[in-house]
C-alpha cells in the first residue's frame, strides 16, 4: 500500500510537472491594452473635395470606426454569430469550451473552437494562432483580465476593428467597402450577417470566392440571430430574400498610381517609413479630382489612342498627369499603361526623358520674350545654314521659311529659327528661364541644341506639367503636389503644403506665350485640339531617334485651370521599340484631345499692359511691316496681334486706303485700235479704263500687275472724238470683296493724226 501511494505521488508529481512544463508560463504574454487601443490603424486619404476614398495602399490595419459609427444590427450579427454569451461571461465561456471539448472527442478533431470575441481579440493582438495548449491557456487568462479592464462595447468595437475578413479586407469598415462599396454606417441587416458569416474561413466564405457560400452562411447567421431574438421571424425571412449586391470590378476606385504617389510624398513629408504612415491612422487630404483621375484611368484602356506594339510584343509606354494651374495640386495621374504592381515605376514621377521641343516655350522663347521684350510679330531667321561649332539643326521635312515671326516659329514648331533665336538670346538666359519655371538643368546643358530641347537627364511629365502651369496662371511658379494636410489620429495636424510664392515670369509674357501657344493649338503643331470645347494653349515635342523614328513624344496642353502633360515612348529603345517618326506626335495629342472633351475653363485672362490690335496680314507676311488695319477692313486681310502698350504700332497701313486720282491716261490711236499705256505704281492697285462717247460712259478694261511694270491696252475704236479716263481699284480690298476706287482723271480725247505722230516718235525713241 505505501508503495502504491509513493508511485502515486511521484506519477502526481510528474503528471503537475509536465502540465506545468506544457503550459510554459515564461513564454505567456502579459496583457498589454496599447496592442488594442492604439492598434495600427489604415491611413486614409481624402480627395479634393474632403471625400474620404479609402486607404492609402496595402496595409493589414484596419480603417478604425467608432463605437457609435456601427449600427446596433451589426454588432448583434458579430454576437449572434460567434459569441452568443458574449454580454455575460467574463472573458472565457466554460460551458461553451466545455461543448467544443465534448464535440472534437466525437470527432477526434480539434475543428470546434470555444473561444469568446474577447479571446479572439487577444488572440489577434497578442498572439499566435498555435494550437498549444500553453497558448489556449495564455489566452484565457489575457481574455479574464482584458474583462476587467474594458466594456464589452470596448472590447467588441475593437474586435470588429480589427479582424480579417478576406479580400484584404481588414475590419469592418475596410471590409463593408471592399465588399459593398459603402461605409459600415449604412449596412443592411443582411449585408451585417454576411459579414459576420466571413470570418470564421474568409477563404471559403467569401462573397467573392464563393458566393453561394456565402449566402448559406448569411442564412444561418440570420437565424442565429432570429434565435437570439435580435430580429424577429419576418426580419429574419425579409433579409434572407435580400440579393446582396456585391460592388462590380467597373465599381471599385483603387486609385493605385495616385494612392502610390501620395504614400511616397507623405513619407517624405513626415519623414517615415512606408509601414509607419500605412498603419498610423492618419488622415491625409489630398487634390485628387476623382472625376479626371476616372476619366483618363479609362481614356488610358483604349488601344486605339495609342502606337502599335513592337515586334516583340513590347507595349508603347505612356504617362500623364493633370494639375491644378493656380495651387499646382496635382489633379489626377497615369503612370503607365497598367497598373500590376504596388509602389512600381510611375514614369509620370520617376522617369526622365528628353523633352524636345516642348521645352521650348519654357526656354528660349520665356527669354526672348519675358527677357528682351519680344512680340509675336518679332521677326527671327528659319533660314537653314551651320551655326557655329558646325551645328546643323533641321525643320521637319526639311522646310525652311526665311524670315518668320515668333508666332509662326513658335506654334509650327520650326527648329531653325528656334536655334537662331536662342543664339540671340543668349544659352545662359535660356538656362536661367528654364531654372524659373521649376525644371532641374545640368551643368552640361550649354549648347545651342538647348533651344530644342536637348538635355543631359531631360524632365520628368510632372516636372513639365508644373512649368507649364506658370504660363496658365499668369507667371507664377508653382510646385506640384498631392497632399495638403496630414492630421494624425487625434485631429492634430502634422504637416501643411506651404506653396512657395514665387514668379517665373510676368504676367503679360504669361500672356503672349499663351496666346502663341494657342495658335499651335488651332492650326500648328498641337491642332488635333482645336475641337477643345474651351480655350487651350499647346505644344507638342519629339525626340527623333532616326530618320523614320523617335525616342519620345510629348503634349502638353492646359487651360486657364488645370496644365496637363502627355509622354509617349518605350522604356527602353532597343531593336524595334521605337516609334514612328509619321504617328508618334499624333497619338499623344489625340490622346490629350480626349481627355480635354470634357474640359471647361475660361478666356485666359490678359493684363492691362497689353492690347491687342488689328494688323495687316499680308503686310506682315510678305514685307515683315507691322501696319495698323482700319475698322472697315475684311477680316481675311486682318491679324488680330498682342503689343505692349507702351510699344505698339502707330502706322495705317496703305493696303486698306482708296487710292489716290491717277494721271490721265497715255491714249494713242493707230488705225481702228485706241492703244492705252499703263504704268503700275502699286501691285495692290488695279487700273480701269473708262470710255464715253455721245454722254455714255462704261468700264471697257481693267489692269493691274508688279510695281514699276508697264502695260498695255488695246482695245477697239468704236466711234470718232471718244473720250478716255482711268481710275485705280484697291486690288486687295476688291478681291476680299471692298470695293475702293479713285477720282477719274482728267479724260484724254483721241485725236487720231497727233496720236499717230506721238506714237510713231515714241517707236522710233526705243531704237
């Protein structure tokens, strides 16, 4: 009998050892209430207009809601469902562990859990999802003390915030917008007890995964909670009958390569890490349009905006991004032509590529302009010729123009004259204004190929954007941005986009560049946009790679609100990845027509230093004179131009004026022909010859030809003694259909004897 008490002993005595060494209480957590109430939280941002729209990225933290934001119907479904003693225990639910305990024995399984949503919540935050029963211990007792020190209410908002319910879908609030693209606040009963039948297998419940599944989960929590009596039996019917409708693909607003920039920026602004913004509950204002952001994600889907693939398959890349002119809030952003991967290459940001000739209003024409004064009507040589250091740029098609006006060397895009220009001006001047305008130049960036656009490591589309920005909003530089504010968690604001008040330029060259730049809009390079429903400005470039291809295409475009930049180009130009010289500068300016349709913005707006007057077109064309044009002339002889007030032209062009009384005419007679001499003082004049015989007077010719040619008339002699005059015709003013004629002249009777002679003696002169 002692020896059976002493083998007892020892077997208690080793039985409590090993249970004690399988509990492993130097392992156990101890209860630590920061891990629930200050749990990583999902940073969430909000667009323009304070409309929150999710989370930033990624993230495993919950969008924390509130206790009062989550309806009563939604809290009993989480009860009903998976805790139905949950208001009356004390963290731990003996009679429940006791019924799991009883039911895996039956089975010889362990799929029964008896864990309350205080435990589950501990278990979520504190530990492991080990099936050890010094982990299940653990958690027993962190379940009883956590009891102690929260409510229920406490204990089940916290929960709710913090579970997974699939999709990436972590808390209630993420998951009521992943599933049902709504807030938790506006849940149906129904939709509640979906949710609520998730959670115990995301992976086979999940309205996505499985949706009948997840019906015959929804029913059975409904009945639970029918049982419960948090509903009643025709509750519990009219919700099982509900069709949940889950959000569409076409529905969802990921918002990826603006969620993307705006986690970069905001680490930057805080200086944290990705992880620490991702799960620390701020709240992050931004200047997404959501409209545009849309409206170019789906401009962006069509394949027929875009060049044709290379041989390899390789897709032509793109980029684009919209800001706003005055603030420089970036509006909305692509950063390829698909978005696969979180945090990837955003070439609208990240890429630097050579700019072209979209560079040039931002250069050499701000210096010439904002620098030295010039006009559209200044005057600059598109004459094809080797600039020193043996540089020979060409025009696209190898076209050369002469002596051309700003405004046509501007808006066509003509390179000569664009170099000639910068010769002028000056490269550092040009250097300075790029500098003006926000964009990075390299030191090596000093030649005259500057003028087209040629750089050392080029700009980026959001670079280019904000430059162009400064033209829209009268010349003030700008810094493109998406973020405003930040607040954390508790409402404080921890950082503020402060803009940086500076001028690149004056408003009155702002104003000139814009109104050049709206002409390559309706008839020069950029006019695939001359059909925008509002005024916009322009300019295309190209970076040629060959004599058939470029490297890159651009458009940028903007209007007296928004500036907006278009990049065109494989990633990497090798073998066939390039783009055809014919269509690369088209797709990208069809592609920005597209999305400036649905445009709306007004007349940019011209300072009082200007005035706009008419001018003579032809003279301007032909002779390179600024001549005024008088109220009455028609408006295809007219050119409506921008001065300065305090240099504009004061000169009445001659074009437009009645012509003055000529000489009487030089009349001969030989035989039954009147022979009329004419000599022309004027190539826009047109002589009439006018006869009268017996008191009738008609028009019986006309002529006209080049200043200083002679000419003559000769028409027949109908009756004796008729009498000759001439009057002159403004040729240009008749043919736009003006008519402005002279006094006659003194009328010149024929007297065919002395006509003869004078005709004879002046024969007999030329020899």
């Amino acid at each position: 009998m002692k020896k059976v008490k002493i083998i007892l002993s020892i077997a208690f005595v080793l039985g409590a050892f090993l249970f004690l060494f399988a509990l492993d209480f130097p392992s156990w957590q101890k209860l630590d209430l920061k891990k629930i109430t200050s749990s990583g939280a999902a940073s969430v941002i909000f667009d323009k207009d304070g409309n929150e729209i999710g989370a930033v990225g990624q993230t495993k933290s919950a969008m924390y809601v509130k206790s009062e934001e989550i309806p009563k119907h939604v809290k009993d479904a989480f009860v009903a469902c998976e805790d139905k003693r949950f208001y009356a225990h004390a963290g731990v639910d003996v009679k429940r562990i006791m019924g799991a305990v009883i039911s895996n024995i039956k089975s010889a399984s362990y799929r029964e859990g008896g864990s309350t949503i205080t435990q589950q919540l501990v278990k979520l935050t504190h530990l492991s999802a080990d099936k050890k029963i010094s982990r299940k211990a653990n958690e027993a007792v962190l379940a009883m003390k956590l009891e102690r020190k929260m409510t229920k209410d406490e204990i089940l908002t916290a929960y709710l915030n913090t579970v997974y319910f699939g999709a990436g879908a972590y808390g209630i609030e993420s998951a009521s917008r992943i599933y049902f693209g709504k807030s938790v606040g506006a849940l149906t009963v129904s939709e509640s007890a979906m949710l609520a039948g998730v959670i115990k297998a995301p992976s086979a419940y999940g309205p996505f995964t499985d949706y009948e599944k997840a019906i015959e989960r929804r029913n059975y929590v409904l009945s639970r909670m029918e049982e419960d009596g948090y509903i009643t039996r025709d509750e519990m019917e009219k919700a099982k009958s509900e069709a949940v409708r889950l959000i569409s693909e076409n529905e969802k607003q990921d918002y990826g390569w603006y969620k993307d920039m705006v986690l970069k920026e905001a680490e930057k602004a805080l200086n944290l890490t990705a992880d620490q913004i991702l799960s620390g509950g701020f709240r992050i204002y931004t200047c997404l349009d959501q409209d545009r952001q849309r409206r170019i994600e789906k401009i962006y889907k069509n394949e027929s905006l875009f060049p044709k693939d290379a041989e390899t398959g390789e897709k032509a890349e793109s980029a684009f991004i919209a800001i706003d002119s005055d603030t420089g809030g970036i509006l909305c952003v692509v950063g390829g032509r698909e978005y696969a991967v979180r945090r990837g290459l955003n070439r609208a940001l990240d890429s630097r590529r050579q700019p072209g000739s979209a560079l040039k209003p931002l250069s050499v024409y701000a210096a010439a302009v904002d620098g030295l004064g010039m006009v559209p009507t200044s005057i600059v040589d598109d004459t094809k010729r080797i600039f020193d250091g043996g540089y020979t740029p060409k025009n696209a098609g190898d076209s050369y123009n002469g002596l051309v006006t700003l405004r046509d060397a501007l808006s066509r895009s003509l390179n000569v004259a664009s170099v000639s220009l910068i010769e002028f001006t000056g490269i550092e001047k040009a250097r300075e204004y790029i500098k003006r305008f926000g964009l990075p130049v390299h030191q090596d960036d000093n030649g005259l190929a500057l003028a087209l656009g040629s750089m050392t490591k080029g700009v980026t589309p959001k670079e280019l954007s904000q430059g162009y920005a400064a033209l829209s909003n009268g010349g003030k530089a700008v810094n493109a941005h998406a973020i405003t504010k930040i607040t954390d968690r508790n409402g404080k604001t921890v950082y503020e986009f402060a803009p940086q008040n500076k001028r690149a330029i004056s408003s009155q060259s702002a104003y000139i560049l814009t109104s050049m730049l709206k002409t390559a809009a309706q008839t020069g390079s950029a006019r695939a946009l001359k059909d925008a429903p509002c005024p916009v400005a322009a300019k295309t470039g190209t970076v040629s790679l060959d004599e058939n291809h470029n490297r890159d295409a651009w458009t940028a475009a903007y209007t007296s609100e928004i500036s907006a930049v278009i990049w065109m180009g494989f990633d990497e130009t090798k073998g066939n990845m390039r783009l055809k010289e014919t269509e690369s500068g088209s797709f990208a300016c069809k592609l920005m027509a597209e999305f400036m349709k649905a445009e709306a913005g007004k007349e940019f707006e011209k300072p009082d230093s200007l005035i706009e007057l008419s001018i003579d077109k032809n003279a301007l064309t032909t002779q390179r004179r600024v001549w005024l044009a008088p109220e009455n002339a028609p408006k295809s002889l007219v050119q409506t131009e921008i001065f300065l007030k305090s240099n504009q032209p004061s000169v009445l062009s001659p074009a437009f004026q009645t012509p003055n009384r000529p000489d009487a005419p030089e009349v001969y007679e030989l035989g039954d022909e009147v022979i009329i001499r004419v000599k022309i003082k004027s190539d826009a004049e047109e002589y009439l010859l006018f006869e009268e015989t017996e008191g009738k007077k008609e028009l019986v010719a006309s002529v006209y030809g080049k200043t200083g040619e002679e000419k003559e008339i000769r028409i027949a002699r109908k009756k004796e003694n008729a009498v000759y005059t001439m009057a002159v015709r403004n040729k240009i003013m008749f043919d736009a259909g003006v008519s402005l004629v002279s006094l006659e002249s003194d009328g010149v009777e024929v007297s065919g004897k002395k006509a003869l002679s004078d005709l004879f003696e002046n024969l007999l002169s030329g020899f």
